[in-house]
C-alpha cells in the first residue's frame, strides 16, 4: 500500500502514483490524449478481463480505472490500432481535464464525464454513482489546472 508523507529530511511531500500498461484498441482516426479518463474495456479479453481499456464513454462508470499517462494517436482511416498504454491507475494526477459543465472544487469526490472528470453527488444517494477520486486541487471547467488523487481501486496489485 502507498503510503503518502513529508519525509523528514528534505520536508519535500513523496505522493507515491501507480501506473500499469495495459492494451487498448483505438477506433480509425481517433487520439488516445495523456489526461484522458479511460475504462475498462469489457468486450475485450485478451489477457483476461480487466487487461484492456478504452476512453470512457459515460458519467461515473464503475468501470472508469484511470487517467491515460501518454497520448497514443491512430492516424490510419480504416484501420484500428492495437496497442499498449500507460495508465495511471492511483495517487495524485495533475494531467485530467474537469469537463465543460462546472468548476471542479477541491474536497469533492470525482467521477467521469465521458473522458474529463466531475464533481458528483453523494456516494450514498444513488448506485450508479461511482468516485474515482478526490479532487484536491480546484479545477477551471474546461481546463487541466488542478488536481485528483486516484483512489487505488486495487485491480492491479
């Protein structure tokens, strides 16, 4: 388990963060941005379920695992790409996006909107809503300029 400190001897925070690499698929002429909210993809299961993401599709989906680590772009028009990708799947992201609705303010829980994150309601009113993190940093609607801590869903050790 990560463990976030002030070490004691430089006063520098060590915010610990996980990444997998996993495959993905992207459709023909479609961009895989660093900063984007991906899930996992269930009509896939080459090296099990759980191996294979794509760019979330919906509002606080239980499936939604991580932030994309690196922008993986498919150029082709009729072709899709098979390949790998780093995602960051717990601790502090600065590279998301909070979606055009509103301001991401910091203390809230965070869901997907599609491929950005959003504040959403609280955990205990509905089941389809799902946290994947904690916004720590207030983030400008529309913009990458703050922070989430990813909560470690433990899929991946």
């Amino acid at each position: 388990m990560a463990i976030y400190k002030t070490d004691g001897v430089d006063g520098n925070n060590h915010l610990p963060k996980k990444f997998v690499t996993l495959n993905t698929i992207i459709p023909v002429s479609t961009t895989i941005t660093k900063g984007e909210l991906l899930m996992i993809d269930t009509s896939e299961t080459t090296n099990g379920m759980g191996m294979n993401v794509i760019q979330a599709t919906g509002a606080d989906l239980a499936t939604v695992i991580g932030v994309a680590a690196e922008t993986i772009a498919n150029s082709s028009a009729s072709v899709v790409k098979t390949t790998n990708i780093s995602v960051q799947v717990a601790g502090l992201n600065q590279d998301c996006t909070a979606s055009s609705g509103a301001v991401v303010r910091a203390g809230y829980l965070v869901g997907s909107a599609t491929v950005q994150v959003e504040e959403i309601g609280d955990y205990s009113s509905t089941i389809t809503t799902r946290p994947i993190g904690l916004c720590v940093d207030q983030l400008t609607a529309s913009t990458a300029d703050g922070g989430i801590m990813l909560f470690d869903h433990g899929f991946y050790g």
